[in-house]
C-alpha cells in the first residue's frame, strides 16, 4: 500500500510540476505577444491591457466556486478539466488567424518587376482628388479584423477560467497527502519548475516573432519589410496552437489519478493543531485531515464570516500590507507587461530579440532572486520584523537602481515632419509637425500612409511619394526610389536623392547604451525579487491560524481585481499618449501606432512604474510607525502581567513578539507557524 501510495503520489507531483510548466509557458508567452497583436489586429495598447487582463478576470469568476466545491469533489478530475479548458482556451486566441485573411502590409511598392516600372511613388495631383485625402488602396480591405480581437479576450478569460484550480487544489492535494516533512519540499519543487515555464515562454515568443505571420501562405520574396519594421507581425498564432497542446498534454495524467490516497501516519496525530497539518484549512475544529463524508455546516459558516472578515479587515497593519502590496503589484504587472515592447520602441530592438532578452535574463534572474532571497531567511533566521526590514530594505535598493533608468535614454529616430523638419533640423517641440512640405507639394500623397523609406541623408521619411521620390526600380524588398526632391533638401551633399525601404537604424548611441541597460535591468530585477520571499512569509506567519485562509484569499482577490486587470490597462492608455503617428486600417480608422516619442515614452513608463513603488514606501513607513506602536504595548501589556513567555520569545526570536498585530502574546510561538 504504501509503494502504491508513493507511486501516485510522485506521479501526482510530477503531473502537478508540468501542468504549472503549461500554464506558466503559455502565459509569458501572450506577454510576449502583445505587440504582434497590436500590430496585426491594428489596436491601441490600452485594448491589449484589456486583453491581458481578461486572464484574471476568468480566474476571478469562479476561484470562489472551485475552491470552496473543487475541494469536495474529484480534485485530480477538476485539475484535469481546468487543463481542458485551458488549453481550449489557448487554441481560441489562435483560432482568427485562419479566418481573418492574410496580413496586408499598406504599402506602395508593387510585388513584381514588370508593375514595378509602372508604378510611380509620386502620382500628380489631380482637381478632384485633394493632398490630405488618401490614394485608393490597391489592396483588399481588412474589414473582418476590426472585431477580432474579440476572440482572442474570450480566449484568455477561458485560460484564466481554466487556470483556477490548479493551484487551490493542487497544492492542498500534495499537502494532504504527503507526509508533514516532505510537503514544503513537494510545493517547492513545484513553485521552481513553474519558474521554468516563463523562461520557455518569452523564447517561444522569440522564436515566433522571427518567422512571418503568413508562412506558408505568401512567397517570402514579396514581403518588403524586414523584422525590424513597425509593421512586422510575427507567427503569434504558431505558439499558441503549441502552448495549447503542451496544455492539453498536462491534463491527461490527471484522469488517472486516485480521488484520494492513503493517509500518511503522522497526518493522524491528533496532538497536531490542524493549521499545523494542513495547507488550506477546511474547519478550525477539525481534528484529522480532509474528510469528504463530513457535512459542513452551512450555516454555522456563514453566520461566522462577517465577525471573522470584521476582525481581519480591523487590523490596520493587515490592511496596510494590503495596500502596500496592492500598490507594488501594480508598479509590477504594468512593468513587466510592456517592458518587451518598450525594449523595442526604445532601444530599436526586434521583438523576436527583446523577448529572447527576457527569457534568457531577466527571469531567471528574478527566479534566482526569490530562491536567494528563501536561502537567506532560513541562513540568518530572520525573524517577522527581519522579514519585513529584509523586504523593504531590498525594495528601497532596487528602487534607487531603477532611477538610473531615467537616465539612459535614446533620442528620437529622424523621421522627416515627425521629430525633424524636412530640412533635418531636430524640432524643439512637437506640435502637430507637417508631413508636407514644398519637395512634395507635387504629389498627391496620403497624410495617413506609412510605408517609410530610408534616404541617403540619414532621414526616414513617411513614405516614398513623401519624400518626394519620383521613380522605383527593382522589386521587393531590393526596391530603390530614385530623384527623392526631399532627400536632396536636407542632404548636405548634391545628388544623393535616393531611398530605400524600411526605417534608418543609425543610432550609434542607443546601441552603446543598450547593454548597461541589460546589466542595470538583471540587477534591480535580482535586488527586488530578493524581498519577494520574506515579503511573503511576513503575510502568512502573522496571521492567526483561523484568519489565515480568508487572508490570503482576501489578498490574492484583492491583487489580482485591483492590480492585476486595471494596470495593463491604464499602463497602455498612457503609452498611447506618446504615439507620434499612428497607422491606418485598410478600411479606414486608426490603426497601431508606428512611431513613439521615445523620450516621453520613457519618462512616462519609467515614471509611472518608479511613482507607484514611491507610493508604496510611503505606505510602508506609517506601516512600520504603526508596528512600533504595537510592539511597544505588547511589551508593556506583558511586563505588567509578568508573562514568563516574553523571555522564551526574547532568546528563541527576538522580533517574533512583533507579530503585527495579528496574534495574541500567546498565540505567537513558533511552533504555531505554519510552513509556506
């Protein structure tokens, strides 16, 4: 019996590891898509803040239900369908490639040799046709992606649906059933692995994001843009049908397994409080562990939750964790969500690259963070109040780190009528700039258009008929446009007047900046996620063991309504601001944006991500001053009653009578303190 139980337990496990693997893989990885699909359904970066969001917001819908019901029923079963779903979910997200149509580029450059020499990038003006109005478009309209994007939001919320009783029901089965010793170390293997899941994530992304959208549906020769182009959509699809089936591969194990295994023999020492023996705590009177035949009672529940939630939400130090958290979160998610897109708009990196850089660095770097951060807790016995100086004091550290972000900053790319006048001189502010000028007066061209072109001079311009080019040869992406009247404008030396496609990439500076960026960025990343575990255990070890299930559910609810679904979105609406030129749909109305004002970029996403930490430590100091105060009257309160326990607290851990405000005198013994 006991090698059965083994064998199912560590197949258990195992199951539980990769299905963290799975969920943990296709989420990075619909980070690391966000400006793909910016891109290819032409949406502002605020829609893709509701897209991301809507993954908490499936898991939100029903975490109360799952949790409360999935814990009574077949919980390997329930894992299994989440998977299910998960992975139905993941395919969803990918399902509009293959009705939308093919991704066309706006563009006006013709695909084969023998058009080429009939097509001049400068068409004169006509009586009936006026300069801002747009050239009819060879191309089909993209009418069917307008709401698309639809799919990909219902996508999400059913991985986020999916995703709910992973972690609830997983994590109590492994406790349940594992022996008392061997359980941390079971969860722990499991929190690791999902560390995994990330890393393969963003390199998926950065795998896809180098291939074409429509790989094997076009001749790769007639695509005219480069990776590197703000008009480049990667194969997001391609990941997501991967991300999908490894999903789906996760839930099969999970049918297999028991409903139930048998009880270890030290999981039925009645001298064991039961917070002592379990994870997630079903009834404080329990004596034995989960027992499935025992009715609750329903009423005795309910009748206790409003004292329960009042003594929990009346403790000013819970709630100013809360707030604190609730807060960094924020500074966190919106971060993290848009750091891979502002690697590539600042630093004019592929997003095939910048999320390559993520998965190779910057996770693992928070991944060592967190573990170092466990090991030195445990090194240095770091008591409630040296957690929580350890978790601030790191924050702070990487806090200052993070100011010298601000400072290494790019200039703007030299975009003609953008961010410099045609004749090359740097604009001092931006107010509304004219794509026209005098060289290309003549033309009939588009104020919409943007097909950018590269002239000797070192300037891109909008699009060729812009830059006032008057003839093309070759095909493709070999195109040239030639006798460019604005070219020659700012050109310092005559009779340079041609262009070529794609943006100009000289910027020596940026390059030479972009990896002190890299260093300072794993670092702060390493620093911050230092605090990440005491931070943590400072929330499960102060609580009293009859409020320590409704507090972390109150806190998870909290972080994830009130950071995790608007900060993506209030993030990209701010990001939006920045934007110098947006593109157009093919059937009219504005599209994704195809270039920033990089320093506002900056100082608006750097800014926003360091206010809200700034915030935060605010928060922390009246936290700490009212911590004082209470350890001040635990001290006084014991004296006068002689508490023979204050000495045994002092010697075995100095600050653990510090125990916010959450345990009586009594109540604070180590031995009470559950493991993470």
């Amino acid at each position: 019996t006991s090698g059965s139980r083994a064998c199912s337990h560590s197949m258990f496990l195992a199951a539980l590891s990769f299905a963290y693997f799975a969920k943990a893989l296709s989420g990075s990885y619909m980070k690391s898509t966000i400006t793909q699909l910016e891109r290819r359904f032409d949406i502002p970066s605020y829609l893709i803040g509701i897209i991301d969001g809507s993954f908490e917001i499936g898991n939100l819908l029903v975490i109360a239900f799952v949790s409360y019901f999935g814990a009574k029923l077949h919980r390997p079963k329930i894992i299994a369908i989440g998977c299910v779903v998960m992975s139905f979910g993941t395919f969803l997200i990918a399902m509009p490639h293959f009705i939308i149509g093919r991704y066309k580029i706006e563009t006006s450059v013709r695909q084969s040799v023998n058009s080429t020499n009939n097509l001049s990038p400068c068409p004169e003006s006509s009586p009936e046709s006026t300069r801002a109005g747009d050239r009819p478009s060879i191309l089909p309209s993209r009418e069917s992606g307008v709401s698309m994007w639809i799919y990909v939001f219902l996508g999400n919320v059913l991985r986020g649906i999916g995703e709910t009783p992973v972690q609830p029901l997983g994590i109590s089965y492994i406790d349940d059933y594992a022996q008392s010793e061997n359980a941390a170390l079971y969860i722990g293997c499991v929190q690791t692995i999902s560390v995994i899941g990330p890393v393969f994530g963003y390199l998926l992304g950065s795998l896809c994001a180098k291939i074409y959208v429509d790989i094997g549906y076009v001749d790769m020769e007639t695509v005219t843009i480069a990776p590197d182009d703000s008009r480049w959509v990667g194969a997001w699809w391609l990941g997501y049908l991967i991300a999908g089936t490894i999903t789906l591969m996760s839930a099969v194990p999970f049918w297999f397994l028991p409903k139930s295994l048998p009880m270890p023999l030290d999981k039925h020492d009645t001298s064991c409080t039961p917070e002592q023996t379990r994870f997630i705590k079903d009834s404080p009177t329990m004596e034995h562990k989960f027992r499935p035949e025992e009715p609750a009672n329903l009423h005795q529940m309910a009748k206790d939750f409003l004292p329960t939630l009042k003594s929990l939400l009346g403790n000013p130090v819970y709630i100013i964790y809360l707030c604190v958290t609730i807060v960094q979160f924020n500074s966190l998610i919106g971060m993290v969500t848009y750091k891979p897109k502002y690697i590539e708009q600042h630093y004019g990196q592929t997003a095939s690259k910048a999320n390559f850089l993520m998965g190779m660095i910057n996770i693992p770097a928070v991944a060592l963070g967190m573990f170092s951060g466990g090991v030195i807790m445990k090194r240095y016995k770091l008591g409630i109040m040296g957690a929580a100086k350890f978790a601030f004091g790191t924050s702070l550290l990487g806090y200052f780190l993070s100011l010298f972000f601000l400072a290494m900053g790019c200039e703007n790319s030299k975009v003609a009528g953008i961010t410099v006048s045609y004749t090359g001189v740097q604009g001092s502010s931006y107010q509304e700039p004219s794509l026209f000028s005098d060289c290309n007066s003549g033309c009939l061209c588009s104020r919409r258009e943007w097909d950018p072109v590269c002239g000797e001079n070192g300037i891109t311009y909008a699009s060729p008929c812009l830059a006032g080019c008057v003839s093309a040869t070759g095909s493709g992406r070999n195109t040239i446009f030639n006798n460019c009247r604005c070219v020659a404008l700012a050109d310092t030396q005559p009779g340079n007047l041609t262009a070529a496609l794609g943006q100009c990439t000289s910027r020596d500076g940026c390059d030479r900046i972009f990896p002190y960026f890299l260093a300072l960025s794993v670092l702060s990343s390493f620093i911050i996620s230092l605090g990440g575990t005491p931070g943590f255990v400072l929330l499960v070890r102060c609580i009293k063991p009859e409020l320590k299930s409704l507090a972390l559910g109150i806190h998870t609810l909290a972080t994830r309504t009130l950071a995790g679904i608007p900060a993506p979105i209030y993030f990209g609406a701010i990001i939006d601001t920045t934007c110098l030129k947006w593109g157009s749909k093919m059937c009219g109305g504005r599209g994704a944006c195809r270039i920033y004002d990089t320093s506002a970029y900056r100082i608006v996403y750097l800014g926003l991500t360091l206010g809200l930490r700034t915030v935060s430590f605010l928060l922390c100091i009246s936290g700490f001053a009212l911590l004082k105060r209470h350890v001040k009257r635990e001290e006084k309160y014991a004296l006068t009653n002689g508490s023979a326990e204050l000495e045994t607290l002092r010697k075995e851990e100095n600050s653990s009578v510090h125990c916010e405000q959450f345990i009586p005198a009594s109540d604070c013994n180590p031995d009470r303190e559950t493991r993470l």
